[in-house]
C-alpha cells in the first residue's frame, strides 16, 4: 500500500521561511544572512525558496507586510469583542504574544528589518503602505471611541493616530536600550494617560 506523501501548503512554506529566515537574521545579521542557509533552515531546498521569492529583499518584505496583516486582523479580532476601549486595552496588555507572528516576537529584529529596507531609498514606499495601514486602524479606532462618547470636536483621528504609532516605536525602542527603566507596558501605559488628557477616556 503506498503512503500519501503530503506537501505543505504555499501558506504553510511561507509560514517556514519566515520562521527560519528569523532565526538565521538574529543569528548571521541581515546583511550576512543567506538564501540558502535560510531554505537550509526551514528544511527546503534553494528551489523551494526562489518559488516564493525572487530575492531576500522580497522576502523580507512579505514578512514586514505579513507583520502588519496580522497586527491588524489581530487588533480588529480584539476590537469585535471588545467595543469599550478600555476594555480593548486590557484585552492588549492580557495577549499571549509568545504567539504572534517572528516580528511580534522580537522587536529588535523588526526595527532591524525596517532600517535594512528603509536604507534603500526605492524600497521605502512598501514601508509607507504599511504604516498608513497602521495609522488607518488607529484612526479609525479613535473616531468610534469619539462617536461612541458622544464627541464632535476638533480632536483629529488621523492626527492623534500619528501620534499613538510614534509613542508605539519610541517605547519599543527605549525598552530594548533601557528594559530596567522602561516596563513592558509602557505603551499602554501612555496611551491610559493620553486618553484621558484627551477626553477620550470612557464614562
């Protein structure tokens, strides 16, 4: 009786690579890292990676990209469930990040990767659609909290989301230098606290 071989899924070889491609960047460094130590890493042959890919640089780009699908279906996720924005924050800070995607795990090496295709001045508008996808969800979130309290002012959403990403980056970057005088929970902390100086705050 001959046994059904079964190939992984272009989701699942993806999924590899990324994972692999991981490990082998926070190991050999970006620039160092190659295409076939990163096939070699996820069990697959140089083939199996140029079928996905044509180059490290789209690679990395489909992890960056895949990075913000997920951070965002992830937060809508939260959102569908959790419609007060407190409780959406709470929900946040209770996430289970050991399970998100290579570059929800290691901050370091996501800010490594932005900087790799950010040096290169004709990759920087993948970057660009990326953050406005971002931006575009903070926003969003803000004006529905400023309907849901009844609110019509002046306050910007667009703005105030410009603001949330840049406090997000900041605090990421003070805990990878400064951990002992930047607690995980930072960000949410100052999002608390500009909340309610905004008058965004529930109740």
């Amino acid at each position: 009786m001959s046994r059904v071989r079964t190939r992984p899924t272009r989701d699942d070889t993806r999924d590899r690579l990324f994972e692999a491609a991981a490990r082998v960047f926070e190991e050999d460094g970006i620039g160092g890292a190659s295409i076939e130590a990163i096939a070699a890493a996820a069990g697959f042959t140089r083939g199996a990676f140029y079928s996905n890919f044509k180059s490290k640089d789209e690679l990395i780009i489909a992890m960056l990209e895949d990075h913000v699908e997920q951070s965002i279906r992830r937060n809508l996720d939260i959102l569908a469930q959790h419609d007060n924005l407190d409780d959406f924050i709470a929900a946040l800070k209770a996430m289970d990040r050991s399970k998100q995607d290579p570059l929800g795990r290691s901050p370091l090496l996501h800010m490594e990767m932005i900087l790799f295709v950010a040096r290169a001045e004709k990759r920087r508008p993948e970057l660009a659609k990326r953050l406005r996808a971002r931006r575009k969800l903070i926003a969003d979130i803000v004006e529905a909290t400023l309907k849901s309290n009844g609110r019509n002012d002046s306050l910007n959403p667009p703005w105030m989301a410009s603001v949330v990403l840049a406090l997000e980056d900041g605090f990421r970057l003070h805990r990878l230098i400064d951990p002992e005088t930047t607690p995980a929970d930072s960000f949410l902390r100052a999002i608390t606290d500009l909340r309610r100086r905004t008058g965004l705050a529930s109740g």
